[in-house]
C-alpha cells in the first residue's frame, strides 16, 4: 500500500506541474485586440500633364557618297584634309592623267582625219550632183560618192564619241566630291594604284548640315500616332507634319527641333515594328552619325491627369492593376485601374481613381481589403515627372 501511495502522489504531482506550464504570457483577460494597422496616404489630385512618346534610334547621315576610282592610275595628290568640310565639284585627288592625255590627243587627230575625209568627199558629190542632169557622170559614180560622203559622215560620230570618251577619262583622273559635306579618313595615299575594275574606294563624304534618326516603333502606335496627328493632339509643324525633340544619352535635350517625315512602307513580321524616319537640323555639326539618341513626341497635354506612384500598385490575378484606398469607416476598398501608360516613375490612371481619394502607399502587404486602417497624415501628391512617357500597360 505504501508503494502505491508513493506511484499515485508522484502521478499527481507530475500532473499538476504540467498544468501549471499551459499559460504562457499575460491570462486572457489581459490581452486586448489588435489596433488597426497605420498605413501612408497620398490624396489623389489631378493636374495637366504633357504627354510625351521616347523612341531610341541612331543618327545616320542625310546622305552619303563613296568616292571611288573611275580610272586606273597612280594617285599623285591628295587636295584635302581629313574631317574637314569640302563642296561638291571640289578637287580630292589627282591621279597620274598622261596615259589619257594621249588618248584624248589620238582621239582628236582621228576625229580630224574622219572631217577631213568628210569634207573631200562632200566637195567631190557636190561636183557630181551638177553635172549629173547633164550625163557627164554616170548614175553608178554619183551613188558610190553619195555613199562614200555618208561612210565619212559615221566616222566623224565615231571620232567625236571617241574624243568624248577620252575626254571624260581625263576628266576622272580628277576626282571631285560628289556632294557638299565632311569627308572622312582617305583610304589611299599618293603613291597608291587605284583601279576601275575594283572601284577602289577613295574615301566618304557625308552631308551632316542635317540628319536622320531612324527608330523602331511598333505598328499599333503608328496608326495611333496617325489618328493623333489628323486630331490635332500631336503638335505638327507648318508642313503638317509632326514635330520631335532629340535626347542625347546624357538626358540634355537637342536644342534644334525636328519632324517626323517617312515611315516604311513594310512591317517588321519578327518584331511587328515599322522603322519611322526623323530628319533634324545640325548648323553646327553636334550630330554625328552612329550616336545613340531617343526621338521625343509630344502627344498632347492632358488637363485633368491623375498620377501615382508605381510602388502603390500592383496586379491581381487576372493581370488588372490594381490599388488600395482607404473607404468609408476607415476601412480598405481595392480598386481595379487603367493605367495605360507610364509617365516617369508614375502610372497615368484613366479609370479607378478620382480626385480626393486616400491612396495608400505603403504597408500593402500588411492589410486586406476591409480591413480598418488607420491613415498617417496625407501627402499631397508628386509633381509629374519630366515628360518621358512611354505607351504601355502597367506591368
């Protein structure tokens, strides 16, 4: 008995200090519910902002021209310097012209062979065409000499075809520009043998007074570009075309304005962009072609624009931007938005949001929507960014 006595207190022991383990922390009337979580707030406001479409492209020239060899010979002179501006007829090289002075002088005296063969032989059917009312020539002698005079005749083209063509020869071995603007590196020396059959290539003259930018854009945005344009939305010069501003990489805008003048005639079908052509001035030679720039549209100033923050939106599962506001009795409302473009760091939202709303931009991932909030004091909301607008969804 004295053993059980011993097994049943120490039993009973054991389970009274497991009961009093169970409470950890204050009894349950001590903890009270949970406050409502405090979250930041931007009160929506509209403003008017300038939207604006950035293309990246690159500069290529407004025309280009490969001066090549058009005869055979030794270079003798070269009459420039490299990169300097240079007008069009304006004499670049020298080649060695003393093979084609002989033959322009061969040409000369065969030419004068021919109108010398020529002129005897229309004074001798002169002479016959008198005396042949009279029979004192027969009929057969009159046509052989009418028939001579026009044999001479051909050999006199002949001979001032062949002097052109010499002349045009020694002519080449002048070369001039073939446009005005800045040559580039020569890429042959005096000395060198330049050759017709492989159109040595001389050197590069290219006019830069102005310049492309050729971008890519996709082709759902030309035709919007397009319908913009007919509604007077996008700015457009005095030739009713539109007008383009140029960023340098560095962000510093071009301070010459452009237009948008061609668009290719076909669509891209691995990128479905069409290639748009910009032509911009450049008086002081700052545009180079090969630099990296971005083409800038205006499309218009929307007066009533509402902007917001991209960190306080996000997407749900059907892909919809979506964002949180503080509703009636404090409580969280989402909201289902249109954001169809980004302004800067901003959306541009058309549809989800009014003015005087409570946006809140922060502690998303704390709260559910109808779940009690508590607002920190409002901020008013950002200055829109500069215009950088992209077209897009948000994403």
């Amino acid at each position: 008995m004295k053993t059980l006595s011993k097994t049943s207190l120490a039993l009973l022991a054991l389970c009274l200090t497991a009961c009093e383990k169970k409470p950890a922390g204050p009894p349950p009337a001590a903890m009270g519910p949970m406050g409502p979580v405090e979250v930041g707030v931007l009160t929506v406001a509209t403003a008017p902002v300038t939207l604006t479409q950035d293309l990246p492209g690159r500069i290529s020239a407004f025309r280009v021209a490969e001066v090549r060899a058009r005869v055979s010979g030794i270079v003798l002179k070269r009459l420039f310097k490299e990169g300097s501006d240079v007008k069009e007829g304006q004499v670049l090289y020298e080649i060695d012209p003393a093979q084609y002075e002989a033959a322009y002088d061969s040409a000369m005296g065969t030419l004068a062979r021919a109108e010398a063969s020529l002129n005897s032989a229309q004074l001798k059917l002169n002479r016959m065409q008198s005396l042949i009312d009279s029979h004192a020539v027969s009929k057969q002698d009159f046509d052989e000499a009418s028939g001579s005079t026009k044999v001479n005749q051909a050999e006199v083209l002949l001979g001032k075809a062949a002097v052109k063509t010499a002349k045009i020869n020694l002519d080449y071995t002048k070369v001039t520009a073939p446009i005005t603007g800045r040559i580039g590196i020569s890429q042959v020396t005096e000395g060198a043998y330049v050759r017709t059959d492989q159109a040595t290539l001389l050197t590069i003259v290219q006019q830069l007074d102005r310049v492309y930018v050729d971008v890519n854009q996709p082709s759902s945005d030309l035709l919007r570009l397009k319908q913009a344009l007919a509604s007077g939305k996008l700015k457009a010069n005095g030739s009713g075309q539109p007008r383009v501003k140029l960023v340098h990489e560095s962000g510093e805008i071009y301070p010459e304005e452009g237009s948008l003048e061609v668009s290719d005639v076909t669509v891209n079908t691995l990128t479905n962009s069409v290639t748009v052509r910009a032509v911009f001035p450049n008086p002081r030679g700052d545009l180079l072609p090969g630099m990296f720039v971005r083409a800038r549209l205006e499309e218009g100033t929307t007066p009533d624009a509402i902007l917001v923050p991209q960190l306080a939106v996000s997407r749900n599962s059907k892909g919809e931007p979506t964002a949180m506001v503080i509703g009636a009795e404090s409580k969280v409302e989402l909201r289902v938005l249109e954001t169809p473009r980004a302004v800067g760091n901003q959306w541009l939202v058309t549809s989800g949001l009014k003015a005087g709303d409570r946006l809140i931009i922060n502690n998303l991932q704390k709260i559910r929507p109808g779940a009690e909030v508590k607002a920190a004091p409002s901020e008013p909301a950002p200055a829109p960014a500069p215009p950088a607008a992209n077209p897009g969804p948000a994403k």
